[in-house]
C-alpha cells in the first residue's frame, strides 16, 4: 500500500471526524448561539459582540505558522473534560440560566481541542478562546451591581469638575441639579458599556501586541481607569453646555455622537499607554 494514500486516508479521517464535532456542537448550541445574537443585537451594552468572534479569529490567525508547528496528539483526558463540559450544560440547560449556558460553549470548545488535537495545541489557543468571553452578556443582576456604584461615582466627580469651573452644581445621587435644569445620570451613563467595550479592545491590543506579559496586564487593566475617565469628562461636559443651552444637550443625536466622540477618546488613550509601555522598555534595554 502507498504509504502517501494511506496517509490522505487518514487526513481525510481527521477532517471528517473534526467536521461531525463541528455539525455535533451547533446542534447542540445552535439556539444558545441564536439567542445572544439577538442580545448582541437589542442590547446596546454588547453590541460589540459581533466582533468579538471575528477578532478571536485573527489572533488564531495571526499566530497560524507557530500553531502548524506543535505536533497534533488527541488526549483521551479532554473527553473527561468535554463529559463534564456537557454535563455542565445540561445542568444549566435544564436551569434555564443564559450566561452559564453560553459559558458552557467554551469550556466545550476548550476540552474538545483537547480530546481532537492535545494539550500543547489546546494551551496555545487558551487565550483566543478564553477572549470569546467578552461576547456573553453578564446577567442583569451581575451588571446592575456594577453600574450603579459607577453611576454614583461618576456623578460625584462629574459635579466636582464643574464646580472648578464656577458653575452653581449639586448632586443628588445620580440626579445633577444645574440652575436652569436637572439631569439624571442613567444606566447608560454609569460609563460601564464603555468600560466592557474597552476592556474588550484592550485585551485584543494587548494579545497582539509584542509586549512583555507584565506589560500586556498593564496594557489590559489600563481600560478601566480611562473608561471611567472619559465618561467623567463626557458628564461634565455634557452637564457644561446643559447649563448654557438647555437640557436638549443632553437627548437625541447630540448624546448619541458625544458618546462617539468620548469612546474614539478612550481608544487614543490606550493608545498612548502602548506607547508610553513600549517607550519604557526601550529605556530599560
């Protein structure tokens, strides 16, 4: 027997056995997949989902010359991983919870790159997997006790601001009374939609990046102080020109665009802590 068709053979073997795992994990979550989608769709908060995939793909990508390279050994251990993976869907399933079905599709895909492929590929593609994380929506509960503290936060500083500038301001909770008008600071405005789309992009950036492991932690965390910087100077701003002309400022397309503007700020930000990071390991070379 030639030696080259039987190797074809036992390719073609692999491909179609990969293929059914395929075709067997939509079936399987082809709903749960449907449903956020949807969520990606009517939720603001997580409209970046659409890319969350798309960026997932490319660090695989990006890396595809060195993933060639690590030999293909199946582990019998990932189908223990891949039962318990199931059997966590199940329970959840038969609970009816959304995000833990939905982060049930990864510890599946996980265990069974383990189970098809072995450990040394599974660990090399632990981070693009584990980055799919930033598509699942949090539960409600989980994301109302984190955006209330930030809206009071954000309210408190917001009217700190303007009172440097000699502009007659108080605050009550998330309501910020101006002398010719009233604005309330709403969920929408606790700076945390910004803050999971940040976080988001910045754990992209810093996966990509040539960084040092320290340096891309850095890199990752240093979302969360400018998110919460830049919808502090969004707040403050927005509550500037309310009191100069009229609440209108503060509605419509005007809001709408500030928060563009504000969120294209939050990415130059990041930007320059890249670059400050790569300027410090230059310094120490």
């Amino acid at each position: 027997m030639n030696p080259m068709n039987s190797k074809t053979a036992t390719d073609y073997k692999q491909y179609l056995f990969v293929g059914l795992v395929c075709i067997s994990f939509l079936a399987l979550y082809h709903h749960v997949i449907y449903k956020m989608v949807i969520d990606w769709t009517i939720d603001d908060n997580y409209s970046h989902g659409f890319l969350i995939p798309v960026i997932s793909g490319y660090l695989i990508w990006q890396d595809r010359k060195r993933l060639a390279e690590i030999p293909i050994s199946p582990a019998n251990s990932g189908l223990i991983f891949l039962i318990l993976s199931l059997l966590f869907f199940v329970a959840t399933y038969l609970g009816a919870e959304l995000f833990t079905m939905r982060l049930s599709m990864l510890f599946v895909i996980w265990s069974a790159i383990i189970f098809l492929a072995g450990w040394s590929l599974a660990k090399a593609v632990f981070f693009p997997i584990g980055y799919l994380l930033f598509m699942i929506p949090l539960p409600a509960i989980i994301w109302n006790k984190v955006a209330f503290p930030l809206k009071l936060f954000a309210t408190k500083m917001a009217v700190s601001v303007i009172q440097a500038v000699n502009i007659p301001v108080y605050a009550e909770g998330n309501i910020i009374h101006l002398a010719n008008t009233t604005l309330e600071v709403v969920d929408a405005c606790s700076g945390l939609r910004s803050l999971t789309s940040l976080l988001a992009l910045s754990a992209a950036f810093a996966l990509i990046s040539e960084h040092s492991r320290l340096k891309k932690i850095v890199l990752f965390l240093s979302a969360i102080p400018i998110a919460i910087l830049v919808n502090i100077i969004r707040l403050s701003c927005t509550a500037v020109l309310a009191r100069y002309y009229g609440a209108q400022v503060a509605e419509g397309f005007l809001h709408e665009m500030s928060g563009i503007v504000i969120f294209f700020l939050a990415l130059i930000l990041t930007y320059l802590v890249h670059l400050l990071l790569q300027k410090a390991g230059r310094a120490t070379a």
